[in-house]
C-alpha cells in the first residue's frame, strides 16, 4: 500500500501491463501537498492537491478542476468522488487494496494489490474512462484513508488533522494499467 508519510519530494512510474512506463508521478510536501501526474515527454495531465486542514483532496486535469475526493461517512469503508462527470462511489477493502469505482451504479474501475517478489498494485479503468483521472482519485482514497488511520491511532505530523499518511514508502512498489 502507499502509506506511511509524504516525504518532501517523491517520485515514481506508473506502468501498462506489459511493464512499459506510461506515467511519472511528482510529489511535494511544503506549506501544501501536491502530486503531479506526468506523461512520457514530461507535460503534465493531472495535478492531486491536498487541502490544508483537512481530508479533502481536489484533482485537476488538465489545470481544470475535475473532482474532490473525501471519505464519506463517519465509519466504514466508502469514499466519494464529486467529479464534473458526476459523484463516483468508491467501495471495498482499501487496507487490502481490493475496491471498485462506480458511478451512477457503472463500474469504472477495479483497484487491486498482487503480492510477490515486489507489491504490484493493479488499477484496471473501463473504456472510455480518463486513466489518468482514476489514478489520481485512487492515490487521494488511498492518502485520505491513512490520513485517518493515523488520526485514529494518535499519529500524524504533530498532532495536525490531514497532515499524515501519503507517498511515503512506495520505492520497490510497481503500478499497472
């Protein structure tokens, strides 16, 4: 899983199924947190902002504003997306990496974890869907449920509410479309 803490500067590749790289994702730890999701010739496409005080993240595409992801719920196991497509419901295990994305009750995308000689996580889009979109909204339910393990057991960066958990801690991990 990609837990653990941001740290200040954070960098890894994305792969298809066939292991070529397809994305380059940048992270930043400052005043804000903020990761860039970045094609082959380095143009960025997406862009997850964390917001300062809580657990919301916003995800750009394309420098437009595209979705807020937050937990949904006081308890349990659901996160939602409040996209310009409409609201994406995220349901499943997300501790164990095994969820699905859903919106208007279609699904858009499976996210699961293999374990192996390296932990690859799987994220398979629906046609038709923007790959780079559910990728960022995947690394934002994947921050904000650490963000809330950590609050939950007394952990975080001083005691700050939404200043734990992120891109800590993912060397020797793979990614695939």
């Amino acid at each position: 899983m990609i837990s653990s803490r941001w740290a200040l500067t954070e960098r890894f590749t994305i792969t298809d199924q066939m292991g070529a790289p397809v994305f380059d994702v940048h992270g930043h730890f400052g005043l804000h947190k903020e990761v860039s999701f970045r094609d082959q010739s380095g143009q960025v496409l997406a862009v997850l902002k964390k917001h300062l005080m809580n657990n919301r993240y916003e995800v750009l595409v394309g420098g437009k504003h595209a979705a807020e992801v937050h937990h949904r719920g006081f308890i349990g196991q659901h996160y939602q997306v409040d996209s310009y497509e409409g609201v994406i419901d995220a349901q499943g295990d997300f501790a164990g990496w095994d969820y699905n994305l859903s919106r208007a009750g279609a699904l858009i995308a499976t996210v699961s974890r293999q374990m192996a000689f390296r932990e690859t996580f799987y994220v398979e889009v629906a046609p038709g869907e923007n790959d780079v979109f559910i990728l960022a909204t995947v690394l934002a339910i994947d921050n904000i449920h650490d963000e809330r393990r950590a609050q939950d057991h007394g952990a975080g960066l001083g005691g700050l509410p939404g200043m734990g958990g992120g891109l800590g801690g993912i060397a020797g991990r793979e990614f695939g479309l």
